[in-house]
C-alpha cells in the first residue's frame, strides 16, 4: 500500500509546551490528504491477509463522514481489490464528500437502515460471499493493533516519555503499547462519552505482557461525546492553528491536543516529562462543518 510515509514528521509544539514539558506531535495527518493517519496502518496487515487469502473484495462497514470507509477504499483500489461499504443511515439528497471520495475509489455503497446497522453480525450473514474479506468497523482487532504498532517508527520515538492518542475502539492505543520501549507511557484519550468497556476492548489486543505496560485511558475530554463539537473545541482549534499552524480535526484530533494542554495546566506530567501526541490524521471528516468555519481545509 503506498503513501507517502517520508512525509511524516516529529513536529514541536512550542506554545503547548512549557518549561517543565516538552510537547511534540506525529504528523500522521501528512500522509495523504484523504487518507491520512492511522486508518493506513490499521488496514495494512488486513490488506495483507486479504491478499493472502484471495479474497476480492474488503467490506467493512462506517457512518457518512468515517474516516475508515474512505480508507479502505483507497487501499482496496491500491491493492487491486473491490470494496464495499455498509453504510450507516438512509441515503441523503447528496452524498457526503467522505462517501463520495469513497465512491471515486470504486467503493459500492449500501445504506443500511440505524436500527439495521446495529446487527452488524446479521449483515455479515445476509451478505455473505465467500470474496469478500470483512473488517470490523474503524478497523477494530488485532491486526488492526499490530499495525498501528508500525507507527512508532516512522520517526524517533526514543526519546519521548509519553505517547498520546485520541481513542474510539482503541485499537491504535493497543498498537502503541505493543510498539512502545520499556519505561515509556501510553495514554489514551476517549472520545467517545463515558464508553468505559474500551478498557477491555483495549485489553482483548493484548497479550499478558502488554498489559502489565503503563497505560490509562481518560474519559474526560469527550466535548459531549463522539463528533460533538462544541464551539468551544471550534474556537480551540482556530487558535492551535494560528499558533502552531496545526490543523486539526473535529473528531478525535483536537479534542486529545484540548486534553494535553488542560492537563499540562493541572500538573498532570512530571517535570521533564516529554510527551509526543499523535496526530492521526481525519482531517477529511472536518467537511461536515459549514464552508469557512475553520481557517484552514
Ligand atoms: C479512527 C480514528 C481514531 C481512533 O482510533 P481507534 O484505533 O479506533 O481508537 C483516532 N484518530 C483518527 C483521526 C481516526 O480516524
């Protein structure tokens, strides 16, 4: 699967850090403008096992701004493959850019009624084909995890203390703590409104040795819960970009830099602490805002 993985960088944060700690964000969102972040590296070893086994098609299953769907059907078109996408809700008068972005890599798309959507397990059945490959929504499992674990080298990460993500199904949170070096610290940041099975969902991705690692999840940054964006956040991310000339995303993104600047104001870190937050890129589900609410695109 290609991207442009040189165009990855460390990037300092002046204005979030302090003297006391040092903040530094994974520009994740550079690999590519559509599909940017950690969706690639949670697809990748699933492509692999597509591949693998012969499949034809990757189906999966995403709401009408995910940033999922739209990766994977860029990286089932870069991989030769078809793609279908189960899609949350009845379809609008005009397709959301995400699913039309989708639609522009070949991507079938199959609206499924909210109650119908639930039983994702039923769909599975009443759509079963011996072709496709079926990953979970937002990538969920543990290829999904080992993945994400990749993302810790794309720079050097030795130095960091701590490694901070924002979380939905906590799959790139698992990746991190496979991937991360004795000593160093995993948090991630729930943006989903008090989703506290993520604990064990988290877990499930781990083995015994990787859960004796230091991590916490925080579940108090959520603005609401998942896609609430208060104007508050708005205001917050129009200010990240002026300051650090950040782009962010309404989802996950802004809401884990909010997180780490509150925190670092309440001591949260120990002094000399060096925190290296992720960005992991959905930069593509801000085109559900109004034109120009947001100085950049
Ligand atoms: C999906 C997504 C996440 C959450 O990743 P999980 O592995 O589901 O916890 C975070 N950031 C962005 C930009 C995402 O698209």
């Amino acid at each position: 699967m290609n991207a442009n993985l040189h165009n990855i960088k460390v990037q300092p944060l002046i204005h979030f850090s302090t003297e006391k700690v040092t903040v530094c964000m994974l520009r994740l969102d550079l690999l590519h403008p559509v599909v940017s972040g950690n969706k690639w590296f949670k697809l990748k070893y699933y492509l692999q096992e597509a591949l693998a086994s012969c499949k034809t098609t990757l189906a999966s299953f995403g709401g009408a701004y995910s940033n999922h769907i739209v990766a994977t059907a860029f990286a089932a078109r870069e991989a030769g493959l078809n793609s279908i996408g189960f899609i949350r809700g009845e379809l609008a008068d005009k397709l959301s850019p995400t699913l039309a972005n989708a639609m522009d890599y070949g991507m079938q798309l199959v609206f499924v009624e909210r109650n119908r959507y639930r039983h994702k397990e039923l769909i599975i059945l009443e759509n079963d084909n011996p072709d496709y490959y079926w990953i979970r929504e937002g990538g969920y499992g543990l290829l999904g995890a080992k993945g994400a674990a990749d993302i810790l080298s794309t720079a050097d990460t030795s130095t960091f203390s701590h490694m901070i993500c924002a979380s939905g199904t906590g799959t790139m949170m698992a990746g991190l703590i496979k991937g991360c070096i004795p000593g160093q610290q995993v948090i991630g940041i729930s943006v989903l409104k008090n989703n506290f099975s993520i604990e064990e969902e988290l877990k499930s991705l781990l083995t015994l040795e990787e859960k004796e690692r230091s991590f916490s999840l925080i579940h108090d940054y959520h603005f609401g819960g998942y896609g609430k964006h208060p104007e508050e956040l708005i205001q917050f991310m129009r200010e990240t970009w002026q300051l650090e000339e950040l782009p962010t995303d309404i989802v996950y993104t802004s809401k884990v830099l909010f997180a780490v600047k509150n925190l670092i104001a309440n001591s949260y870190f120990a002094d000399g602490s060096r925190l290296l937050i992720i960005h992991s890129g959905g930069l593509q589900g801000n085109c559900s805002l109004p034109p120009n609410t947001l100085p950049f695109s």
